[in-house]
C-alpha cells in the first residue's frame, strides 16, 4: 500500500540545521532511508518536504482522496497549526492512518513545544528517535 512521508517547515535543512539536536545527516539521506524501509516493509513510500502550509494542507487533502496513510512531521506547525489539525483530522476521520513524528523529542525541549495540536487527531505519534522516528512510523502502518 502508498504511504505519504509529510515534512514540514525547515526539514529540507536537516544536516545543516541544529546539528545537535537534528543530528548530521540531510533531508535526502532521509529519503534514501525511507524508500530504503519501505522496500523491507514492502509499503510504496512517497517521501515530500515544503516549507509552506497550504501544500502540506493540499497533500493531506490527495491522501484523503487517494486513500493513502499518512506519515507526518508536521515541525513547527505542529505546535500551533489548526488548518494542518483539521485538514489531518480529514485523514484519520477517513478511516486511514497518520502517524505523527518527530525527529527529537519535543517534550525535553522548549515549554511551547510541549503542546502539539496534531496530536489529538493522529493515530499515535512517535518522538525522539532521530530518523529511526520515521522507521517506526512505518512499522506501524504495516
Ligand atoms: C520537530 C520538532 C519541532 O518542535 C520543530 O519545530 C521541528 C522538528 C522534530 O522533528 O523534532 O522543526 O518536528
């Protein structure tokens, strides 16, 4: 089955963004390692990244429509986008499935970042794990 792998805003600067706390690899060594598990796991992965909210609302309106789950790093919006909330509320209400994920752990981080609005609405969430957040992510779907 397709899954769509969401990125949002200033994931495209993994490697170079906060080392320390994003670790050293890129976006697309990411991608290799998404498109890497999904061949283990036997899932058509699709991996996307934009740094704009109303293309990351309009990919989850497609899984919707095309009945694709979702992986979602929703980054920064996470905190305080309720367009992304609805529009992944569309996703989950729909039968299909979002997992939200985070490369670090939010909840060891600044208090802001403590709140997630995405949360309520995802199937489960998976934090703290570096790119290894995104492996699980997967398992789950399988
Ligand atoms: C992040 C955590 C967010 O708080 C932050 O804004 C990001 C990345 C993560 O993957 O750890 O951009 O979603």
């Amino acid at each position: 089955s397709r899954v769509l792998v969401l990125n949002g805003p200033n994931l495209g600067r993994l490697g170079v963004r906060e080392p320390d706390v994003y670790g050293a690899l890129s976006f697309p060594d990411l991608v290799a390692a998404a498109d890497g598990w999904g061949r283990e796991l036997g899932l058509e992965v699709e991996v996307r990244q934009t740094d704009d909210e109303s293309a990351l609302v309009g990919w989850l309106h497609e899984a919707v429509d095309a009945r694709y789950d979702v992986v979602l790093n929703p980054a920064a919006f996470t905190h305080y986008s309720y367009a992304l909330r609805d529009a992944a509320a569309q996703v989950t209400k729909a039968g299909l499935r979002l997992v939200e994920v985070h490369i670090s752990n939010p909840y060891a981080r600044e208090t802001f970042r403590h709140t997630s609005v995405i949360g309520p609405v995802a199937t489960g969430t998976i934090a703290g794990f570096g790119f290894e957040s995104y492996h699980l992510a997967l398992r789950a779907l399988t």
